[in-house]
C-alpha cells in the first residue's frame, strides 16, 4: 500500500486528497438536508467555505501547538509544519467559529446551520480518516490482531515501519458512519432544534476519548497523562452537562 498517488509524474499524498474529499462530501451532504430546515442551498455552500477555511486554520493551529516542542527541538522547516499535521478538534472549533461568523454577518438562524452541518461533518471526517490510515498517520498502538496493519511505507516519518499496529483510523471511521447514520435518523424524525448539534458534540466527544487509549502516534500532545483531545474532549462534555442542566432548571422553573 503506497501512501502517495502518481500523478503525471507528480506524488500527492492520499490523506490530503481524502481529507480535501471529506470536506467536498460534507459539504454537499449538507445540501441534500438544506430544504429541511428552510436554508437556502448557496447560503450552505458559502457557509463550507467560512467554516471549511476557518476550519483548516484551526486544524493547523492546534497542530502547531500539539507538537511544537518536537517542532522546535527537530528544527521542522516551515514548508513542511504547513504541508503535514491537522488536529480535527482545532478543524471543528475553528469550522464552528467560520459557520457562527456567516451566520451573524447574514443574520440567520445558527442553530438550524449547526443541525445541517452537525449530520454531514462524520460523513466528511470517516472520509478523511480513511486517508490518515492509507497514509499512516494517527496510527494505533502495537497489535497484531484483528484490525491492523503493518507499513512499509508512509507519509509520517515517525510511523514505525514492518511492525502490525492497531488500524484505530478504520475503527474511528466506521464509528463515524455509524453515528452519521444515527443524525440523519434524528434529523427527518425529531423536529427539535439543537438535537443533532447535541447528540453529534456529546458522541463524539466519547468516541473519541475512547479511541484515544489505543493511539500510538507521538504527535497527539500528552498532559497528566492524558492527549490533548482528550482533554478537550472532557472539557466539551463537562460544558454540554452545564448546558444540559442550565436548560433543565430553566424549563422547571419558568
């Protein structure tokens, strides 16, 4: 399996053509949902722009951050931090913050915005995971059981090569189908605003803490001995219990 694909004598990596694709299908799998909720299609084509832009702002940024003593101690040229390295989590923060932007500069509703995109981002992103395991980045833990695979050649230097390794990309990509498949189901079938935004935020959030236990790539940040997406990934839950609660109270009691 080569991580590169040959193209009139030039190599492009499949992760950045996947993850390029697994914005492409986001996006248009947000149109196909655009009439639910009374949103004009070109209003969700440009919103993928803000939100896809300002997304691999984000995704690169808290790359940066997540690696920047390795950065700095193996003197990375700065072509290469550009090319290589995206963090999903600063890629959703970032998308979120370019879909709130359009939202307010057209005065729309952000939540019914929110709902669209929430359903199409784990279509995208099981996309793009598919290109972190051909490239073999993100990889998993030693393993030699059922799934894994062993790489002989990759795009990320520090992927340990002829050794079997989990393949946590696929396993994270088929939960990401799943629970694509479990917001289209809520998004025809509840007419509550918010529901999908919620269920996709509170879902992945636990998958990915989950997941996080059996990655074996150096690149992920380490605190108290915990990732760095697991640490965000419990600060999203702790603020959606607040929010869960707050919403609770306020109903009781009004």
């Amino acid at each position: 399996m080569t991580p590169y694909l040959n193209i009139l004598g030039k190599s492009i990596p499949y992760y950045g053509i996947l993850f390029a694709g697994g914005l492409v299908i986001g996006g248009l799998s947000a149109l196909f949902r655009a009439k639910k909720r009374n949103i004009d299609r070109f209003d969700i084509l440009c919103a993928s722009v803000f939100a896809g832009i300002m997304g691999i702002i984000g995704a690169k940024l808290l790359s940066i951050l997540t690696t920047m003593n390795y950065i700095i101690e193996y003197k990375i040229p700065f072509i290469e931090i550009i090319k290589n390295g995206f963090v999903f989590y600063g890629g959703l923060l970032g998308g979120t913050l370019g879909l709130l932007l359009y939202c307010k500069i057209f005065k729309l509703p952000f939540i019914d915005f929110a709902d669209v995109f929430a359903v199409s981002v784990p279509l995208g992103h099981a996309v793009g995971r598919v290109g972190c395991f051909i490239s073999g980045c993100c990889y998993g833990i030693t393993y030699s059981g059922f799934p894994s695979v062993v790489y002989t050649n990759t795009v990320d230097v520090n992927t340990p090569l002829e050794t079997p390794l989990l393949a946590i990309q696929l396993i994270e990509s088929a939960a990401l189908l799943v629970l694509y498949l479990v917001l289209c189901l809520l998004f025809y079938k509840s007419p509550k605003k918010g529901l999908c935004t919620t269920v996709y935020v509170i879902s992945y959030a636990v998958i990915r803490f989950v997941l996080e236990f059996f990655r074996g790539d150096i690149e992920r940040g380490v605190f108290l001995g915990f990732s760095t997406s697991q640490l965000i990934s419990v600060c999203i839950l702790i603020a959606m219990a607040y929010i869960l609660l707050y919403r609770y109270l306020k109903k009781i009691n009004s």
